[in-house]
C-alpha cells in the first residue's frame, strides 16, 4: 500500500536466536498494514507477542526475518530514518527517575537536536499540554503512576512523531487516568500521526481505533474495523433476561440452537445466544417463553461484543488447556 | 549521524551531571567513603605489615587504587539502574549517535573518580602524606590511576549489561572487598603466605598501587614497575571494551 505508514510482512522473532532450542516464536509469521493517519490496534493476550512487535517497528530489536516498514523506511537497515520520524510510550516508562520531569524533557529534546532554546520551549509546552507544569521540578520517582505515564507521553511527541507506537498504553491506570489517555490519542491523530497501540482491553481498542488486528501466539488471527470483526465472527446474538432464575435451565430448551452455545448468567439472570435469523429467532423465543409461562424481563437482539469475537477467535478450550 | 557524537556525548554526560545535582548526598557519600577507609585503615585497624617506613605513605596510594577498583560498582549501579528503568530503550529509539549513552557514562565516572582522587588527596596531604617525587611522577601518578579506573569502568559496563540484573549488582558489590583485599593496597606482599603473595602480586590493582608508590616516592613501590601498570589496564581494556560495544549493540538481539 503507497500510503501505508506501517508495513509488516511474513515477521518472525525467536528471542535467544531463530534456531534457539525449544524456543517458542514471539513472532511466527505476522502481517499487519497501518495506513497513514489511522489509529491501529493491535489487540490480544499476555505473551501474544505485542510488546516484541512494538519493540522491532521502533528499531529496539531485530526481526530475524521479514521485510518491515516504518514511515517508508526499513527498520533495519534505515534505523537512523526510522527513528527521526517515530514516536514510542514503551510498555513501561522509559524515564530518568531522578531528574524531574522538564529535566527529562529537555534531556530528551536535546538528544533530538532540538537545541537549547528549543528544547526548553518544547518541554515547557508538553509540560502544560500534559498538565504537569506544576510538578515539572519533582524528581520523576515521585511522580504517580498516571502523572508517569502522561510525561512518558509527552516524552514520545517531542517531535511530533509521524509514527507513535503505544504499547498497552492504559495498563494499570485507574479510570480517570486511562480516560486521558484517551483523550490524548484522539487529539493526536486530529493532528495527522498514525497511531499503534496495543492493548488487552477489547473496550480500549473499539472505542480508539479504526482497525484492528487480534493477535494471538505471534500472529494476526483477524483483521478489520471493530464492525468487522463482529460480523465475521458469529453475528448476533439474542439476550434474554428472566424474572426468576431458577426458569434459566427450562428456558435454554427452548432456544432455536445448541445447548452448548447458549451462555447462563445466573447473577444477571441471563441467557445468550448467537441468532443466525434474527427476527425469525426473536419472534420464535417470545412465542416459546409465552407458552411455556416463563416470564422475561428483557429480550434484546445485539451485536457480539469484542470479548466474545475475542474468545471465539482464539479458541476458549486451548487457553485452558495451556494454562493447565 | 556522526555529527551529532560530539554533541550527543556532551548531553548524556551533562544529564550524569544532573542526576549529581538531585543527589547530593550520594555523591557526598560516594566522596567521603574512601576517606573513611583511609581513616580506618590508618588509625584503627592499624595495618601496615611488612611494610617499611611510614604507614600512611603506603597507605595512600594504596587507597587511591582501591578507589579506582571500587568505582567499578558506582558504574555497574548506574548502567544497572538505565537498562531496569527503560530508559535506554528510549534512547535507543531516538535519532542520537549511538556511542552516546556509553560515553556519557565513561566521562560521568571518570569526572567523578578524578574528584575522588583531589578529596582523598586532599585529606591525605592534611594527615600529613606527603609526594616525595617530583610533580612529573605525580602527574604520571595520577594518570596511571586513571587509567586503571577507566579499565574498571568498562569491565562495569560489561558486567551490568551481561547481567542487567540488580542482584547481580549486589554479588559484586560484596565480589569487590575481597578482590580489593587481595592486593597490596593495605600490606605489603612479603608479609603473607606465598601462595597468597603471589595472587597479591598479580592484581591489576596492586600493579597499580605499586607503580604509584613508585612514582610518589613511597615505601611498597618498585622501580620499574609503571610498565606492568600501564600494560595490565590496557590488557583489560581490550578485552572489556569491545565486549561492553558488542553487548551495547546486542541489546537488539
Ligand atoms: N526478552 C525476552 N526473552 C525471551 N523471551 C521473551 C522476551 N520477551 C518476551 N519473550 C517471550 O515472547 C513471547 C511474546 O512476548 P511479548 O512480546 O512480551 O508479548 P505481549 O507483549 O503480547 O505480552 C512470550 O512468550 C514471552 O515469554
Ligand atoms: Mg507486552
């Protein structure tokens, strides 16, 4: 694609070497397309592989194959172009602790050549951007975790990155904290930077990007809006919610689909499955729930959220299986 | 990129500088431990076996090597706390020469072991230690314990980016006192089993300190010794300085 901003093809990262032994691929053949100017998410579990595809897209470790793109250079073997024009929120901060907080942006904005003057204007800048102009002095170890992660933010847009990487942004920030980070990845790409971040958290990646890519074990397992990604996996489904729980087992009979796809929430007093024919299935439940005398307090066809596309897509049997 | 070496080493080196200005009181510790030990070794413990002359005088040099050893955990520390901290990962994403980070960290330590070296001389010259060479073998003096510091520096950075572990950090922290007592920076060599002389004898360090007494005029030093002093250094460096590039470029393995 000529305006991909990001361009991954056929990635492959075994850590300790690609012929270590035993060792399970981190990266195991990914593709992924970021066209410019669009967020990207690349969403999916602990161990999933997204922090080593961040850390080779910033030139911070070697594929050991594949041809990969940032902002139309390789990088690999155009490191130096690739960092001038990128931006990386690492997995955890990447500050000086003991300086304070303008101390690490003027640091930093010198090692982009920004000069003395410029240097100091911009921290100043970020600094009130990221409402941090009154602890700027603190030494950064003092800063709370949400103060961190927004002077990390900062930290990454010295330049005006044309490619910022966000690796789990919002892990581990209360919800006023992950609201504005939020907010700044919005205002960001209003400005034009293509944006890739990676995230375990279905809500944060349809609220923030355009596409999405679910990766699993080292790959892409599935690809596309939000929108997408629902259809393609299971439609809709139908919620049902019965004034007495203890109607629940009666009324999974009476579903038109196997037992087996029907999820029971007993707390909520909830019954869920996927519908094929949606209006068909709708009328036929209201009908069986009426003549069986079971009485609903709520019957609701909608789209599957992104945990159930989740769980389907990487197949709930296997995790447990692994995890065992 | 090249361009930038000169002004990209000045800036990691001036952010050493402040991160000094956000601890003063570990840079004062850092100044005034060896001082302490020259105090103790000098007054309490009341060393000083098989040596010929006044204690202080092969004391003093002594410590100044020790010093310089010493430093080595002061580097493995601060490289340590870089590669734990991540913040090596963000400079390593950024358009700077690449030698950078490591230059900053050699001329930090290295300003800061020469201010070592003035406090411990100072305190020393008001004990009553006096040179007895001229300001030339002083001069080499202080050159060689550079030299040797700086040989030190680069075996931390190896170690630090080898382990890139804090615990790792603690083993040679406690590693370094017996290699520090295994030389002949307290007791002259003579004056111990021979077996433990001979290991003694071999310590870059106590090469060091001998060449330095030698240049000083003190007891302990042996004419003709600063060749071993400058060789054992260099020797180390050729080893550890490449190691510690290739494990700095290995860092995107
Ligand atoms: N430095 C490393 N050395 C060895 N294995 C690693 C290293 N970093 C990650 N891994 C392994 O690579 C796989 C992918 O890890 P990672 O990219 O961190 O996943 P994620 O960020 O999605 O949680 C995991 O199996 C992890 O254990
Ligand atoms: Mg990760």
């Amino acid at each position: 694609m000529a305006d991909a901003a990001i361009t991954v093809e056929e990635a492959r990262k075994t850590y300790g070497g690609s012929g270590a032994k035993n060792g399970r691929p981190a990266l195991d053949g990914l593709d992924l397309t970021v066209a410019r100017g669009t967020v990207h998410a690349v969403l999916g579990p602990n161990g999933a592989g997204k922090t080593t595809l961040v850390r080779i897209l910033a030139t911070l470790l070697r594929p050991d194959a594949g041809r990969i793109e940032v902002a139309g250079h390789d990088v690999v073997r155009e490191a130096y172009a690739v960092r001038l024009r990128i931006g990386l929120l690492g997995q955890h901060a990447a500050l000086d602790e003991e300086l304070g907080g303008r101390q690490n942006l003027e640091l930093f904005g010198r090692l982009h050549h920004l000069g003395a003057r410029r240097a100091r204007a911009r921290a100043d800048e970020l600094l009130e951007r990221f409402e941090l102009s009154a602890t700027g002095r603190k030494p950064v170890k003092q800063y709370s975790g949400g103060m961190r992660r927004r002077l990390d933010l900062a930290a990454s847009l010295i330049t005006e990155p044309e490619v910022l990487f966000l690796d789990e942004p919002t892990t581990g920030l209360d919800p006023r904290g992950r609201a504005e980070v939020w907010g700044s990845v919005r205002s960001l790409v209003g400005g034009g930077t293509t944006v890739l971040l990676t995230t375990q958290y279905l809500e944060e990646a349809d609220q923030l990007a355009d596409r999405i890519s679910v990766v699993d074990a080292g790959r892409v397992i599935a690809d596309g809006t939000a929108d997408e990604l629902k259809a393609a996996t299971g439609g809709d489904r139908i919620d049902v919610v019965l004034r007495d729980a203890g109607h629940l087992g009666a009324a999974v009979a009476l579903l038109p689909v196997p037992q087996d796809v029907v999820t029971v929430d007993t707390d909520r007093r909830l019954l869920s499955a996927p519908v094929t024919d949606r209006m068909a299935t709708l009328a036929g439940v209201v009908r069986a729930l009426e003549d069986a005398g079971i009485e609903a307090e709520d019957i609701a066809l909608r789209r599957p959220t992104l945990d159930e596309v989740f769980l389907h897509l990487t197949g709930p049997d296997d995790r447990v299986k692994e995890a065992a | 990129m090249t361009t930038y070496a000169l002004t990209d080493s000045w800036t990691m080196t001036r952010r050493e500088l402040a991160r000094w200005g956000r601890q003063p009181v570990t840079v004062v510790v850092n100044l005034v431990f060896p001082v302490m030990l020259l105090l103790m070794f000098g007054y309490l413990v009341g060393g000083g076996r098989g040596v010929s002359g006044e204690y202080l005088d092969f004391l003093v040099p002594g410590m100044l090597a020790l010093t310089m050893a010493f430093g080595l955990e002061g580097t493995m520390v601060a490289v340590t706390q870089d590669l734990t901290k991540g913040v090596i990962d963000r400079f390593r994403s950024m358009p700077m020469a690449n030698g950078a980070v490591l230059v900053g960290r050699s001329a930090a330590d290295m300003l800061q072991s020469a201010l070592g070296l003035a406090v411990l001389l100072a305190v020393a010259a008001a004990l009553g230690w006096r040179v007895n060479g001229g300001p030339a073998g002083f001069l080499g003096a202080v050159g060689l314990l550079l030299l040797f510091r700086f040989a030190m520096l680069w075996i931390g950075i190896h170690l630090a980016l080898v382990a890139g572990k804090p615990e790792l950090v603690q083993a040679v922290q406690i590693l370094v006192w017996p290699v520090g007592f295994l030389s002949n920076a307290f007791a002259a060599p003579g004056s111990m089993p021979d077996w433990l002389g001979t290991v003694v004898q071999w310590n870059p360090l106590s090469q060091t300190a001998t060449a330095v007494r030698d240049l000083f005029g003190s007891p302990g030093g042996e004419p003709g010794h600063v060749w071993a002093a400058v060789v054992w250094p260099l020797a180390l460096l050729a080893v550890f300085f490449p190691l510690a590039v290739r494990r700095f470029a290995r860092l995107s393995r």
